[in-house]
C-alpha cells in the first residue's frame, strides 16, 4: 500500500511506530537478577561501613538485639527435618513481610488524602470495593503494589512523602512489635524479622528495578529533584481525572505539560507520554499523537509487560483507524504475544483492521467481544475507563454505514 508524501514525511519521523527500526530490547532476566543482588550487596556493605564508623547508642542497640535474638531463633542443628521447614517458612514470611508493606502504603496514603485503587501482594490482588483476584500478569519488578490516587492536591508533596515512607515504616515497626509483644520466638519469627528487615531498609534506597522506582527513589525525587517530582505528581493527577471520567482530550493542559516536561529513560517517560498521547490522539492531531507514540516506543524498554503490550496494540490501532496502514498493523499484531494480562489489547487491533477496510459491522462484533473481556476486570478504575473509551468507539463506529468504505480519518480508539 503506498503512502501520500505528508504520510512519508511523517513516517521518517516515527521510525519504530512505521515498523522502519526495532523496539528497544528489555533486560534479560541474568541483567534483571543482577541488579537485585547488586542492591542487596550494596545494602549489606552500606550498613557494614555505618557500623563500622559511625555507631551511636540507638544503632548499637538494634544490632545488638538483632545479633543477640534472631540468629537464636535458628535451628541449633540443621538436620533434614529442620532445613525443610525452614524453606517452607520463607514463603508465608515473605508474604507477610510484603502485606505489611503494602498495607502500610494503602493506609497511610488513605489518612493522607489519597484513594486506594488496589493493592497486589505476590499473585494474591485486591481491588475496590472489595474484591479479590489473582494476579496474572508477568513480573514488574516488585513482590507487591499499592495503588492509590491523590483526592487533594494542597500539600501533594509532603502527603507523597508520608504515603511513601509508610511502607518501609510498617516493616520496621513490625519488627519493633515483634521485639516488645511476643516472647514465644521461632525461625519463622526470624525469617520474618530478616526479610521485614531487608524490604524496609532496601526499599528506603534509592534505585529502579524493571518498571519500579523504589520508595525511596520516589522520595529523593520529590524533595531533590523538583522536575521529575512534579511529574510524577501530575501523572498521578492526570490518572485521578480519568478514574472520575474527564475525557482524555479534556484533561488539564497544566498537568500534562508538566508529565511531559521531561524525557529520560525511566518508566515514568512511557506513562506521562500515554497519556499525553491519549489526549492527542482524541483532539485529532495526529501529528502530535505519532510523536508522542514514538517516545513512548523509544522507552520500550522501561515500561511493565502489560504496558509494553499496551504500546504494541496502541502503534497497531493507529496505524489502522489513523493511517489506514493496514499492513502496518497487521505488522504490528503478528509480534504482540497470544496470552497476555489483558487478552482484548491483541482483539481492538483485530477491531481496528475491520474498520480501515470498511467492515463496521465485523469491527462492532469484535469491540463486542471486548466489552465481555473488561467487565470481567476486578480493578473497577481500570475496568470503568476502558468502558467509557469502548463506548465511545462504537457510538462512532455506529454512525457510518454497516457495509461499504468508511472515510479515511475516524475519532478515537479504547
């Protein structure tokens, strides 16, 4: 199929979304082990030098506690027996360690002013009102997610702050509890303590695994670097406006200059610029849409499995409703994996390529089978804006004629 020469000039400028260049290849799983045992060593070593050359009373005394009690808590002889229940308690510890991490966000962030969304402790999720799911999506990076939106926004940084630092905090005062309240001590006990320990204190550090920033990388970025802060506050307000149905061309022009602001190579960089992307997409400039696609597309690399999936299907749809590049998004379609997290990305580009070749009525059967596929979501944000923006496709699929050639732009996509 060819291209008129305005299409050309604007597919030199997007070379990965016009299939002309590769996307970014992800960490592979030997980078990504690395990186955890490169921060854990670091974490080990950073405490050692502390101790070592600056002790005061309070840091003697819970090392002191922590040596003197918890390696008493170890079997004295490791036999068999002894080993294997040993394994089996690292996995409920851990489990726990993590719910009061995550339970510690998801409060404090509530009294904070925030409004929980959901929270994910292993495969076991937990979203508004009350229910309860299996995860299924592939790893980000973490063991568990708090996800909170900001109701106000007087004072953002300092109820950010708070919210942040009650993850490792909770972690920290379990131990403290433990400590004080339970004197019947055992090697679950110390397992937990070790790990509750390591999840506090690691978390506090700032670094980045995968798609996370680590709380603690939130925080510096909030009282250090003011840029990236106020973008990441405004992306969360910008996801609070869609959770309470702004149009995704209506959003605040303020909040999405801001998330836009800065580029880097971070998993920041791919959200601010899809939602960016999403409010070019439904004011119709299409220019601006492909550009702002195209830099999430370089940062590939940065974004979680089922936001990188997400990418894939939106470069495909708009090939196919914007472009009318059927061959483009079929392209696209034939690299996007069969099973994914959210089965319907791959069948709104099925949806997509119908409707570039004129059949609204096979493209409103498959947003048909797409409608079941959300409302079977347990996340309610996630699940009511992908309604809203599924509705809106089909109210405009809906006003052109069920069999013949629709006209070569249409308005907007799920």
């Amino acid at each position: 199929m060819g291209t008129s020469p305005v299409n050309q000039a604007i597919a030199s400028l997007t070379p990965i979304l016009d299939r002309q260049s590769p996307l970014p290849k992800t960490e592979g799983a030997a980078a990504r082990t690395a990186i955890v045992l490169g921060i854990w060593f670091g974490l080990l070593l950073s405490g050692a030098i502390v101790f070592i050359f600056w002790h005061p009373t309070a840091v003697r005394i819970v090392v002191g506690w922590i040596v003197a009690n918890v390696f008493k808590m170890f079997p004295n002889q490791w036999t068999g027996p002894a080993i294997l229940l040993f394994v089996v308690f690292i996995f409920p510890a851990t489990f726990l360690a993590t719910t009061i991490h995550e339970l510690g966000h998801a409060v404090a962030g509530v009294l904070a002013g925030f409004r929980f969304n959901s929270l994910r402790v292993g495969r076991v999720q937990f979203d508004r009102p009350f229910r309860i799911s299996l995860y299924r999506g592939r790893g980000t990076g973490s063991g568990g997610w708090a996800s909170l939106f900001p109701v106000k926004h007087d004072k953002l940084i300092l109820r950010a702050i708070v919210m942040l630092l009650a993850g490792p905090g909770a972690n920290l005062l379990s131990i403290v509890a433990i400590a004080v309240f339970i004197t019947t001590k055992n090697s679950f006990t110390a397992l937990f303590i070790y790990i509750s320990l390591l999840l506090g204190l690691m978390n506090l550090i700032p670094f980045r695994n995968r798609a996370v920033i680590s709380d603690g990388g939130r925080i510096l970025m909030l009282v250090q670097n003011r840029g990236r802060g106020e973008r990441w506050l405004a992306m969360l307000k910008l996801l609070e406006e869609m959770r309470t149905g702004v149009p995704a061309e209506k959003m605040t022009p303020e909040f999405l200059a801001k998330a836009t602001a800065i580029e880097d190579k971070s998993p920041d960089t791919v959200v601010a610029f899809a939602l960016a992307y999403a409010a070019a997409f439904y004011q119709r400039k299409d220019d601006e849409a492909a550009r702002l696609l195209e830099t999430c597309l370089q940062n590939f690399s940065m974004a979680a499995p089922s936001q990188r999936l997400g990418l894939m299907s939106d470069a495909a749809v708009f090939q196919a409703r914007r472009r009318k590049r059927i061959d483009l998004a079929e392209q696209w379609l034939a690299d996007m994996p069969q099973k994914a997290e959210f089965p319907w990305l791959r069948t709104r580009v099925d949806a997509a390529i119908l409707e570039a070749r004129g059949d609204i009525e096979g493209a409103l059967k498959k947003l048909d089978e797409i409608e079941k596929m959300i409302r079977a979501v347990p996340n309610q944000a996630l699940r009511e804006i992908s309604m809203r923006n599924l509705n809106r496709w089909k109210s405009e699929l809906q006003m052109f004629p069920r069999t013949g050639t629709i006209p070569p732009v249409t308005l907007s996509h799920a």
